[in-house]
C-alpha cells in the first residue's frame, strides 16, 4: 500500500504541477522547455511504475474488503469502460463526440475511474480509481478556467463529420475488445470475463 501511495503521488502530483500555469511557467522559463519535458516524464514514469508495483503487491497481500459491489455493478462497468475507449479514441479524431464532450481524454478517464469504483470494493481499489476520478475532475475544472480565459470570437474548428466518430467508435471498440479479452488479464493480472466451465 506504502510503494501505491508514493506512485500515486509522484504521478498524479506531477500532473498537478503541470496544471499550476504558472509556477510551470517559471519553471520552464528557468530550465527550459526540453529539460522540463525530460523531468516531466520521468517523474510520470517513476509514478506509473511505483503504481503498478504498489497495487500488484496490494493484491498478492490479499484485498482489504470495504464494500461489496452487487454483480450488476461489474456488467455496468463493462459497458462504461468501452465508453471510456471510445472517449479515448475520440480525443485523437475530432468530430461531433469529441466537440460534445469538449475534452474527451479526461471524459475517459473519469468514466473508467467510476466504473471500477462500481466494480471494486476494497480499499486500494477506492484509493487507486478514487485518486484518477480526483484528479481528472480537478484537471477538468482547470481546463474550463483556462479555455473560459481564452477571448471568444476564434473560429472554432468545425467537426470532421460522422466519419471521424464512426472510426472512435470502431478503434474504440477494437481497443476495448483486446483489453478486456487479452491485455487486461496479461498486464492487470486480472481477468474481466468469467472462466469458460
């Protein structure tokens, strides 16, 4: 839990920097751009990596239980999680998803943060998405104060049409589909669907 703690607070605290536009500022200003981006993402790096190894040795200590999630919470989360892929896919391919939800990346993330709080119950599982939901609502606001700082009257970029969606949604679901069936067991250690008896 201790390594799951330091991980998260090396990474989401970085990113959280990152938000300051100021302090960044300075700090740019001072080191410069490429070295600022070299710590940056090694920081983001370290944190990853101390996430991952943190919450692996969690679960092989055993969960410590606070709830326990009704199984219509699992079948929710699937299908929120596929919605999260489609968010993904949609913040790289501009069209009428990414112009509704404005910011499509962080849309993403905070539905895959609930989804598995609603899945999860015990308490690295709450500290871990709970975190991400945290941070993704707070980099949500921060980018609305920044964009409502922006003079209106720019042009805004006119969406690419239907096609642009259908390809989120299709890259999305492929995306989804190899997470679900193969890379979220081989990489979480966790499968999502239930062994065939």
């Amino acid at each position: 839990m201790t390594l799951l703690i330091i991980g998260l607070f090396v990474f989401l605290g970085t990113h959280a920097f990152s938000m300051a536009r100021h302090r960044r500022g300075k700090l740019v200003a001072k080191i410069g751009e490429g070295p600022y981006k070299g710590l940056y993402s090694l920081a983001s790096l370290a944190g990853i990596v101390l996430i991952s190894i943190g919450y692996s040795q969690y679960r092989q200590a055993g969960y410590i239980p606070v709830w326990d999630p009704p199984t219509w919470t699992r079948h929710l989360a699937l299908l929120l999680v596929w919605f999260a892929f489609v968010c993904l896919a949609a913040a790289y391919l501009p069209g009428r998803i990414k112009r509704t939800l404005k910011h499509p990346m962080l849309a993403g993330l905070k539905i895959w943060a609930v989804a598995h709080l609603l899945a999860n119950g015990d308490l690295g599982s709450i500290l871990l998405f709970g975190s991400f939901l945290a941070w993704a609502v707070a980099a949500r606001i921060s980018v609305k104060r920044r964009d409502e700082a922006v003079p209106h009257g720019a042009p805004l970029e006119p969406p690419a049409g239907f096609r642009n969606d259908a390809l989120a949604i299709a890259i999305g679901t492929v995306a989804y589909i190899a997470f679900v069936v193969w890379l979220h067991p081989a990489l979480i250690g966790v499968p999502v669907l239930p062994a065939r008896g």
